[in-house]
C-alpha cells in the first residue's frame, strides 16, 4: 500500500536521509520517499500503515507529520 503524509519542517538533504532512515526501520515499511518542495513523505508497506508508528518516529526525529496528503 503506497500512503502520503504531509510533513512539515522539512527543508534539505539531511531532512530527507533522516526520515527515510527512521521511517524505513519501522516494520513493515518497503519504501520511502521524501518530497522536501512539496513537503511530502510518501511511504509503501505490505498492508495498512502504522499511522501512529510513522507519527511517532517523525516526531522524534523533530518533524511534524500533519496527515496524510
């Protein structure tokens, strides 16, 4: 299943390694791409994501996840 969040604060090439790296160790997660102009983070994963999970980890890694876009 292929899901977009919307994420703010993102701004450059660090951004984008750290929330493909944090989001990309959850389970279940098969790919992630990172939108830094359209402040997008789309994720793939075998079935329904985590919504909670990925909230979480962009939070600790000092994102805002504001729904999915």
């Amino acid at each position: 299943m292929v899901t977009t969040y919307a994420v703010a604060g993102m701004s450059c090439g660090h951004c984008k390694a750290t929330l493909t790296e944090v989001i990309g160790e959850l389970d279940g997660v098969s790919g992630v791409d990172v939108d830094l102009g359209g402040g997008h983070v789309t994720v793939t994963t075998a079935g329904e994501p985590d919504d909670a999970a990925i909230a979480e980890v962009v939070d600790e890694a000092g994102y805002t996840l504001t729904g999915r876009a």
